[in-house]
C-alpha cells in the first residue's frame, strides 16, 4: 500500500501514459529527426564500441490524422534478436489515425542518417493487456471524486489502483536483419536486484532538456490550447504555469538514474529529482543494469512526470520490467519470426549485490 504522495506521482503518470515521451509533430513527407524529440535528459553521448549503442535504435513513425494532416513522432527501442526490436506499446499509432508508417534508424545521429540507416517495419504485438493500468487509474480518480475526496487526502491505495502494470510494451518486426554493427542486448533475468537505490542506466533519442519560463495564465495567447499541445504547463492547481521549450540535439544519450521502488509487478519507478532522465523521444528506449562489467537490458521507457505535474521530466519515470513481460515477448517472437530460434538470455551471477 502506498500513502497519497506516491498517488499523486501515479495520478500524473497514468495521465501521461500515452504521451510522456512520444508526442506527435505535424512534420513534412520526408522521414526526418523531429522537432521535439531527441536525446536523454543530462546525459552524455554513447561511444561506438558500447553495447548500449550496439542494442538501441531510434523509431520514427509517421501518420495521416482523420483531418487530414500528417505527423510525425519518435520512439527509442531495443533489439532482441536479429529482426525484433522491443518498445513500448503507446509508440505503436492505433486506429485514431487513417494511415500509419514506422521505421528504425539505425544511426547514432539523426543529424546525420542516411536512407540506408532506415528500415521500415513490416509487423507489430502490442501486449494485448495495454492500457489496463490507466482503465484502473481511471476508476480510482471517479471513486475518488464521488467520495468528495479529489486529492485522495489520507487514503491508502494500492499501486495497482494508482496505474500500475499498465502492460506498456510492443514488440517490433523488420523487414530485414540488424546491420553487423549492432547486436541483440543482454537481458537481465533476475530482476530482485532492482532495489531501492541501484543505479541504472538509461538511453534514448529523447528531449536533451525543457525550460520553463513562468507566464500569466489569464493573458497567456489562446491559453486553453497551449496547454492542451503541451506548449504551457501548470501545476496540478493551476494556479503556477510555464510556457515550456524543449530542446534536443537529435544523438543517442545515456545517462545514470536510481531505482526509487517497485510499481505494480510489472514496472519500477526511477528517480529524475537529479536534472537526469527519460523525457519525450525516449518513449520504448532501454533500461540497462551493470552486473560485473556487462550491461543487461531490464526495462522499456513506459511513462514520467514533472514536479507538482509540470511536463518537464524532472519527477519520476516509470519502466516495464522486460522480464516480467517475457512470457508476451517470447510468444511474439516465435509469432514474427517462426523459424528464428529464440536463444535464452544470458545470466549473471546470482548472489551479487549493488
């Protein structure tokens, strides 16, 4: 059971499932890095010869809206075999759009990425228990609301009642094999050892940092709308709002974060009080945990929120343990690729400590 400060992270969170950290752009016919997406949060670029670049990809998706217009968002993933990459579920586009496209690029650089970097998708499961935890979230919000007790003031909820296990994770065919310079990530296969204060490893295409400049609300131009696209965020009362702009530089970043608590059975919640993390564009990206020297990939990039509710990444992230969802991935794998044996992940020794 958790106290109503962990409510108001999962209630920001489970708000932002969708969004957090893959946001659609209106963008032009070219496949192009986004305005808006590209790398960790205080992080720093990944060399050539690590394994974190070797294993994690950039995915750009490019959709026709029901008006008409064409957009453009960007997710991170990771491979696991030769031709599946995993990621998370809220990056695969659904039936709101009238037209979809998905590619992976494989380039450290989006700056500089050529048409041979890029390889469209030709498949995709997306667990089919998504979205649950935000259904569950959902209900405890209108409960709560009924009861007079918006805020949940003094109430003790379970996580699975705050959003967690929310099943955010997809799995992703090519249409051809992995170039030779990248490699299938280890996975990590014991997941006790993400405890309370173990530091991980995070890496994605996501937003670089997110100023904030305080603005009036009451005179800010078609306020309503800026808050809606994300341009202004206000605390969860309203009463504090920011004109936010992101910026990115459109490389592969990794950074240290630490593990706060476990969320649910599925996911673990991470601390980004420190200026370091996940943010928009690093939706689906990788997790990975040092275990004497080797990096083994843990977690996919589900969800996060600001401080006080502001869309700054700068609170919490929440990330799906892969392990815990190998049963799904292993059944989509032998689904895309049939007559690809399915190689057991590699361990590590049992009794070390962080």
């Amino acid at each position: 059971m958790n106290t109503i400060k962990s409510l108001k992270l999962a209630l920001s969170m489970g708000a932002l499932a969708a969004v957090a950290a893959c946001t659609p752009n209106k963008q032009s016919g070219s496949v192009s890095a986004s305005g808006k997406s590209s790398a960790i949060i205080g992080g720093e670029a990944v060399a050539q010869d690590d394994i974190v670049r070797k294993s994690t990809v950039s995915i750009i998706v490019t959709v026709l809206t029901q008006d008409n217009q064409q957009a453009q968002f960007q997710c991170t993933g990771s491979i696991i075999s030769k031709d599946l990459v995993l990621t998370a579920a809220h990056c695969i586009p659904g039936a709101e759009y009238k037209k979809s496209v998905m590619y992976v690029v494989f380039a450290t650089d989006l700056n500089k990425m050529e048409r041979s970097n890029i390889v469209p998708v030709s498949d995709v499961i997306v667990h089919p228990q998504y979205g649950e935890g935000d259904a569950r979230l959902r209900e405890t919000i209108e409960k709560l609301k009924k009861s007079g007790n918006p805020n949940g003031d003094g109430v003790e909820i379970s996580d699975r009642d705050q959003g967690a296990d929310n099943y955010d994770i997809a799995v992703i065919k090519l249409s051809k094999s992995i170039p030779e310079n990248y490699q299938v990530a280890n996975i990590l296969t014991d997941e006790s050892i993400l405890k309370n204060g173990a530091v991980v490893t995070l890496a994605g295409y996501g937003l670089t940092n997110v100023k904030k400049e305080q603005i009036d609300p009451k005179t800010y131009p078609n306020f309503d709308v800026a808050v809606q696209t994300g341009e202004v965020g206000c605390t969860y009362d309203k009463t504090v709002c920011y004109k936010l702009t992101q910026e990115n530089e459109s490389i592969l970043k990794k950074t240290d974060v630490t593990v706060i608590q476990p969320f649910g059975e599925t996911e673990v919640a991470l601390d980004q009080t420190q200026g370091k993390g996940a943010c928009h564009g690093d939706s689906g990206g990788p997790a990975f945990i040092n275990v004497n020297g080797t990096e083994y990939l843990w977690g996919v990039t589900s969800r996060g929120t600001g401080k006080d509710g502001i869309d700054d990444c700068s609170n919490y992230a929440i990330y799906t343990k892969v392990h815990a969802e190998w049963n799904f991935i292993s059944a989509a794998m032998k689904q895309l690729s049939p007559s690809t044996k399915e190689e057991a992940p590699e361990q590590y020794v049992a009794d070390f400590e962080i």
